[in-house]
C-alpha cells in the first residue's frame, strides 16, 4: 500500500497496516516507553481521533521490537550460562522456550535414572543412612548391658567393655567418613 508523502492515518487504518487490532496498538501507544514523545501519533481527545505519521510509526515499533528481541536473547544467554556452566557457548541461540524444553527433558531423564536405580534421592538417602548409623550406635552402646544384665561384672571390666565399645563406634564413624569421601570424590 503506497501512501502519498506526509500523509497522517487514524487509528483503524493504521492498525490495519501493522496487522493488529486498534486495542493492540492503543495499548503499544499507553505502554511503550518514549512511543508518544517520538512523535509517530498524537493521541486524540474530545471526539478527535489519533493521528499517526505511518513511517514514524513504523521505525519506532522495528525499533522497538528488535531491541526487546535483542534483550530476550540476551537474557536467555545469561539462563543458560546459569543453567548449563561450561556448555553454555555451545548453547548460544537457543531461546527460553527451547531451553525449557531441553531443563524438562533432563529433569525427565534424572527421573527415569532415578528409578531405574542410577540415583537416587538425596533426601531419602541421607535418612536411610541416618537410621542405619544410629542404630549400629544403640547395638554398640546397649551390648554390654546385654552382656550382663544383672550388673555382675566388676567396674574395671565394665569400663574395658564399654571402652572398646565407644573404640568400635569411633572405628565405624572414621570407616563411614572414608566411604562417604570416597563416594564424594567419585571412587568406591
């Protein structure tokens, strides 16, 4: 559509060149910051109507469009930097949508590891080992009354027992420090 040099459109016939409705282009001209000011429209009032210049209007809005695009990509550079550390150049382009994508379908992944038995959740493991170790400490510190319910034996031997008994504890926490740091480090 040629429009002759200077010419000033209404809001319907404008919209209708930018392919929105005139609510969407309202809106642009309430939301955008600097739109007004650009001097692209005037706003109407008082049964007039607004005026845009339709190559203002245009340049404002490319403008405008490219640099929120310019933003997004931008900020969906730094999500990935967050998200995927060292890989995250080779992941460059890639907008928010794909990288949801991409989050939900490791997540899925982790998931089926989970129960196939390659994870499991930290949570879960931390109580079991948290039942297990106090538990090897209540059989450890109950033995010796076990041992001699009736209180008979003499309190030297009663101290020597329950000696070794606190040396067995301390045994079984440095032995499950040297697993755990050896899980940590990656080795059995």
């Amino acid at each position: 559509m040629a429009l002759p040099r200077g010419e000033i459109l209404t809001s319907q016939p404008m919209a209708g060149i930018l392919g929105v409705r005139w609510a969407t282009l309202r809106d642009w001209c309430d939301e955008i910051d600097g739109f007004e000011q650009s001097g692209a429209f005037m706003r109407g009032s008082n049964g007039l109507k607004y005026e845009f210049c339709p190559v203002r209007t245009i340049w404002f809005l490319i403008e405008h469009f490219r640099a929120l695009t310019e933003t997004e990509i931008e900020k969906a550079e730094r999500i990935n930097a967050m998200a995927l550390g060292a890989d995250a150049q080779t992941m460059r382009g890639i907008d928010l949508d794909d990288m949801k994508k991409i989050l939900d379908t490791q997540g899925r992944l982790m998931d089926m590891r989970e129960r196939a038995g390659a994870l499991v959740d930290a949570g879960t493991t931390r109580t079991v080992l948290n039942q297990v170790f106090s538990r090897m400490q209540e059989v450890a510190l109950t033995a010796p009354q076990e041992l001699d319910p009736s209180g008979q034996w003499p309190p030297e031997v009663r101290a020597i027992i329950d000696k070794a008994m606190q040396g067995v504890l301390l045994r079984q926490r440095a032995a499950a420090r040297t697993v755990i740091e050896g899980l940590r480090q990656g080795t059995d």
